[in-house]
C-alpha cells in the first residue's frame, strides 16, 4: 500500500459485522440480542479495524445501517411510510422493507435471509445480505474473539458529470472512469487509481478540437495534497494522460505552452500538439535541472516558455527560475525578498513546505509573481536580464 492510500483512507479502516449462516455463528447463540465483534478489509485499502456494530438475533448476524452510510459510502433514503429504505452509490443500489425477507440488489429481487429490524432506532440488515452486496468475499468466525471476518469489500463513492451531452462518471474505489453518451453503455476510458478522497472535474475546449479533462483529487488529512490527472480525449475516447501530485502551498500546474499542452508526470514533460497529440518534444526534467534523477524528488513545472520555465522541485518546494539555453538556475525567493525575509521562507514546515511565491503572468522580459505570508500578498517583478 503507497503512503497516499494510507493517508487517505486510514479514517475508513473498517468496523462491520457478524456476516454469515448460522453455521458460521457460535452454537450458544440465543433469540436475545447479543453484541459481537466485527473485521471487515475493503479492496481499496486492505485495512480493517473492530467493532462491536453487530448483533446476532435468532442465530443470525446482522450490521448496523450505519456502517453502510459512514464507510460503504452508500447513501440511504427512507420512503414516506418509514418500513422502506434504499442504500444508493456508484453503480451500487439495494432497497429493504422492515419485516420482509426479500429485497432488492441492483435491480434484482433477491433473498435476504432474515427480515431487517428496528432496534433501538437503528436498522440492523442481515449481515450476508450485507457482504453479498457489497461484492464480499470469504467469511470467516473467530470463536476466540467472538468475531466475524470478511475481505475484498467494496465501496461506493463517486461522481458523474456532463459535459456537452456525454456524462463522465468516476468511481473513487476503483478509480475507473467512464464515459457515455445518450443511450449508449458507458465505457471505461481511464484509471485513475485508488486514494481518490474529494475529487473535481475541469473541462476544456482546446482550439483544434480535443477535450481536456483534468481530475483535481485532494487527499490527506488536512487534505494538503493533490494529485492533478490530466486527460486528453479525441471522440470520447483518452489518447494520452499524465498525473502529477503537489503540495497544495505549490502552484499549478501548467497546462499550456505556446498553443501547446504540457503533460508532466514529475520526472518527464511532453510537450504535445494540439488536435494530433503528436508529441513534440520529451525534456528528461532532473537532467534540466542538473540532478542525479532520484524518483523520490519530482517537478512542478508553473510555466514553460522557450527561453525559461518555471520549476519547482518537490524536495526544497521553492520556484526557481531556469534559463532553458544555458542551465542557469534562479532562486526567486532570493531574487524578490530581503535577507531577513528570506530566513522566514527557508524554515521547513513539512506541513507548509515551499516559498509560497506564485507565478501570474509575463510581460516581455518581466517575470510577475504574489507572494503569501499569513493573512498579507504583496506583488513582485522580476526582470529577465540576457546571459552574458
């Protein structure tokens, strides 16, 4: 598992149930309510936690409807009658009446094996029917602990979103993004990966025709991170993608260069033609940057012009100004602010890493940037002086 998963999901590591047949369950058990312990691991984490969210009534297990909501992500609907209710995410619906032994599982009438109840204003669903559509694999009883285990889980979360008539959908446990359009069966187009926590869709036109679809993903805790997932699509179909991740105190990414778009993965930018996707030109970033290449350092292009461009490494998190003929490095920070100021920028704060200087715009031979610091922006120029 990669840091970002962890940092993403380890608030959903998993509390649920006591899922099984009755010959899963101890032999004692009794028509009286009996709390037990529960493990469950989910695919896009392969963590799991305990809990006591369980009950074992009749000799059959049963969840608590809130595990559902807090980490299958699904969302629950109660009809106006109160006995009926429907659980809805990605791709995922199952519907239940209070008191019936049948329920509804992605449009399918299906068995649930016991009748859900109310008990202390909480809805308890049969603990399979529960694993079974969530897309659970192996059950397994823990006598010692008094606990029920299942793996492989699933979760529900994610977002659609149209865009000139063609719906693209994202599912966040999966990361498979689909695309459709009209009545047509959506096809997968991209993965994005696992770790996806608060997701947004940009879109754009380019001038020769493609669409550019960038997914923001923020994660983390306090989401300082994000990973910036770059689409390029001809027909509704990708021809070509990149990601870069960043720390939120960085600036963007830069998308264009000269009527040209910029795919950056941290370590190789492409420069590509608009309309074709014809790649124009591969620069190896850690040998502009006069590097060894380590993997575990990458670069945040913010602007790219043919004479300079604007990088920041992810190690030191500070702008620096590389003239693109000769190698020379500039670091703003130093170029823009006074000694004293500049001690307050080279403090390393893992959690706000950076010189917090941001690229605005050019104007011929100047360089504009805004610098943060607390609550006060103040606007700088540098000018670009030709290399003797």
């Amino acid at each position: 598992m990669n840091i970002k998963q962890l940092i993403t999901y380890a608030s959903s590591m998993l509390l649920i149930s006591a899922l099984s047949t009755q010959a899963l369950l101890p032999a004692s058990a009794s028509s009286a309510p009996e709390k037990v312990n529960v493990q469950l691991t989910f695919n896009s984490t392969g963590l799991m936690t305990s809990s006591q969210d369980a009950i074992i009534k009749n000799g059959v297990s049963y969840l608590s409807s809130s595990l559902l909501t807090n980490y299958a992500k699904l969302e629950m609907r109660w009809d106006q009658s109160g006995n009926r209710v429907e659980f809805t995410g990605f791709d995922k619906r199952l519907a239940i009446r209070v008191g019936s032994h049948t329920g509804l599982l992605d449009g399918k009438t299906v068995e649930l094996g016991a009748a859900p109840f109310l008990f202390k204003d909480e809805l308890y669903l049969p603990a399979k029917f529960v694993v079974t559509a969530l897309q659970g694999g192996a059950v397994h009883w823990e006598s010692k602990t008094r606990t029920i285990q299942a793996d492989h889980l699933h979760r529900y979360p994610g977002m659609s979103e149209n865009f000139e008539g063609t719906l693209y959908s994202l599912s966040y446990d999966t990361g498979d993004l689909f695309v459709s359009s009209g009545k047509e069966n959506k096809r997968k187009v991209a993965n994005l990966g696992t770790g996806l926590d608060i997701v947004h869709f940009k879109f754009e036109h380019t001038s020769q025709g493609l669409v550019i679809l960038r997914v923001f993903n923020v994660y983390g805790e306090p989401h300082l991170y994000t990973d910036d997932f770059i689409l390029l699509l001809k027909n509704g179909s990708v021809f070509r993608q990149a990601n870069i991740g960043f720390h939120n105190t960085f600036g963007e990414p830069a998308l264009w260069a000269d009527g040209k778009l910029l795919l950056n993965d941290g370590h190789t930018l492409r420069i590509i033609e608009d309309g074709t996707g014809k790649v124009l030109e591969t620069v190896h970033l850690s040998s502009l940057m006069g590097t060894s290449g380590d993997n575990m350092v990458s670069y945040n292009v913010e602007a790219w012009y043919p004479d300079i461009a604007l990088i920041r490494p992810t190690d030191t998190g500070f702008l620096t100004l590389v003239d693109r003929s000769t190698g020379n490095q500039t670091l703003l920070y130093k170029e823009l602010f006074k000694w004293n100021e500049q001690q307050q920028d080279e403090v390393n704060d893992p959690m706000f890493p950076g010189d917090h200087v941001y690229f605005t715009g050019r104007s011929g031979d100047k360089l504009n940037f805004n610098h943060t610091r607390g609550n006060v922006t103040q606007k700088f120029t540098h000018t670009l002086t030709a290399e003797k």
